[in-house]
C-alpha cells in the first residue's frame, strides 16, 4: 500500500484525479459537510450544556453572525433540496422533503431578524426558546452533513 502526501489527497478528492473538477459535484459538497459541522457544534455544545454532559459552551457570539450564518445554511439546504437527484419515493424523498421544510424554517429565523434589525420590516419573530434554535441548528447539520455526502 503506497502512502500518499496530504497534497495529493486533497487534489483527488477535491478536483478528481487527473484535475479536472469536482468529482464530488462541484464546491457545494465540501460547503455543506463544513457547515453542517459548524451547525453541529453550534447546536449540540448549548444542548449538551442544557442537558449537564458538558461544563462549557460556545459563548460570545453575536446574534447578527448566528443569523447571517442561518441564511447561509438555509440557501444551502434549498439548494440541497432541490439540485439534488434523490429518488421520487422512499427515505431519500423523506429526507428531500425535511431539508425543504427545514431550510424554509431556517431562513424565516435568519432573514426576519436581520430584516428588522436594519430597519427594512416593522415587525420581528417572538423571542424562541434556545432550546428550539439549537435543536433546528442540529437537525440542519445533520441535514447538511447528509447532503454532503451524497455521491461519495
């Protein structure tokens, strides 16, 4: 078994193995698995402090910056949803469905409060429990992450 140098890795996997695209269809792959991560952590750290797993958490974040990155998320997984080439029946339609559905509740939380904040609408989403936000923010790492790694 031959070892190869970490460069060599990340060509192949990223840009095919003679270089020419990407073989795991096109730049929204590795976006969706890396923002699944972030909604992953961004979720779970404050769910598994609620719970007592874990003694820390993400703190010191603005709001303006979890709803910028719920927007970004949101287009994501609409874009997920539907450039996807998932089956019509089944689980992969079940899954094609929640990330519609999800993606559409994520950016109704993102955009309304952004929107209010700059002045452009007179009226704002009532206060949401944490708990709600950061089990929406795991579902939709999880949903990107799933959607990221379709066709591997």
């Amino acid at each position: 078994m031959r070892l190869r140098g970490v460069k060599a890795l990340f060509t192949e996997v990223f840009f095919g193995k003679k270089g020419q695209g990407m073989m795991m269809g096109g730049p929204r792959k590795p976006i969706s698995l890396i923002l699944g991560l972030v909604f992953l952590v961004f979720g779970g750290l404050p769910l598994l402090k609620n719970f007592g797993v874990v003694d820390f958490t993400i703190s010191g974040i603005p709001q303006v910056v979890l709803h910028i990155l719920a927007v970004i998320g949101a287009v994501i997984l609409l874009w997920d949803a539907i450039s996807e080439n998932m089956a019509m029946m089944g689980f992969a339609q079940m899954a094609r469905m929640a990330t519609f559905v999800v993606a559409l509740v994520l950016l109704a939380i993102g955009l309304i409060p952004l929107l209010y904040s700059m002045g452009t609408i007179g009226f704002t989403l009532p206060a949401l429990a944490a708990v709600i936000v950061n089990v929406l923010y795991v579902v939709t790492g999880a949903l990107l992450l799933y959607g990221g790694t379709q066709g591997f």
